[in-house]
C-alpha cells in the first residue's frame, strides 16, 4: 500500500505511518453475486462475509472517487 507517495504497508508489514487520506475507488456491484462470495469466505476466510465490509465514517480522511474503469469518455 502507498500512501502520502510513500510504500507504507510490504507483504503485510507496516513500514511507515503516514497522516493523510484515504482514496477509494466504488465500483459498481452486483448483489446477485452475494451468495457465490459468501461460499467462499466461509471455504477461505477466518472473516465472516457480513464482518467484512469497512464502514465509510469508519475511515478518516476517507474521498470517494468513482470508478471510471471501462466507460465511454464521448
């Protein structure tokens, strides 16, 4: 992970702390899919499938950016 244009977090170790924002891209989703995942968080996963999402207040300095991926510009 980078932040503040430094690496902070390497193969899970922390390497440094850094005051700063947080970026999030949304994609867009489908909760068609739900149930597909939730088979296989309980099969891979110590985390609950309903355990797994952040709340946004939860992260400080949180900004929400839209995913453009895969639209049209025109």
């Amino acid at each position: 992970m980078i932040k503040a244009g430094e690496l902070a977090v390497e193969e899970g170790e922390i390497r440094t702390l850094r005051d700063g924002n947080e970026f999030v891209v949304q994609p867009g989703y489908n909760p068609d899919i739900d149930g597909f995942l939730r088979e296989r968080f309980e099969e891979q996963y110590t985390v609950r499938f309903e355990n797994y999402p952040v709340d946004a207040e939860r992260v400080h300095g949180l900004q929400l950016a839209e995913c453009t991926y895969g639209k049209s510009t025109d």
